[in-house]
C-alpha cells in the first residue's frame, strides 16, 4: 500500500496523520508514506513518523519512508534515515519492500 501526503506533516496535522495510518495498519499489508509532495515536516511529523516505524516493526510489516529533497535533509539531519527505511524514489521504496 502506498499512502502520499501532501502539505505539511507537522503539529497540527500530527494527530490525523497518526489515526490514519493506525487504521491502515490493521490491513497488515506492508505500506510506504510518500512525503514528496510535502512541504514542511517538524519535529511533531518526525515523531509521528517514528511512531509508525515501531508500529510496523512490532507488527512485522514492511515500511519505508518516500521524500522529497527537503523532506529527505530533515530525516539526515536527526539521523532517522536509515530508521525509517528512507528512499528517494517510489521505485526504490517498492524494490526496498520486495526484498
């Protein structure tokens, strides 16, 4: 499953992004966020993404992160990179899943 977001993963848009993919995790399908069309990501979105990442890994489903260049320098930037599988293209995220 592939969910793309669009406008900013922050604050105030933390708590729907949370509830949403806690719905789709009882899917147990292994899924990919797509932030390339995000264009601000804080510490809140951080979090919640964080939060995702150790929700999958206990339900043992495949996650990967998706970002645009911006997106991708705030997940280096506190070093989450690797935690939360991040790719610099869909395609990679899906071949990344595969495997």
């Amino acid at each position: 499953m592939v969910f793309t977001f669009k406008g900013q993963l922050d604050a105030f848009s933390e708590k729907q992004f949370k509830t949403f993919v806690i719905n789709n995790l009882k899917n147990d399908l292994p899924f990919i966020v797509d932030l390339t069309k995000i264009d601000f990501l804080d510490s809140s979105g951080l979090g919640a993404l964080v939060q995702t990442a150790k929700e999958c890994k206990k339900s043992k489903l495949g996650f990967s992160v998706v970002g645009n260049s911006r997106v991708a320098q705030t997940i280096k930037l506190v070093r989450l990179g690797d935690f939360l599988n991040l790719k610099s293209s869909l395609e990679d995220a899906l071949n990344y899943l595969k495997n």
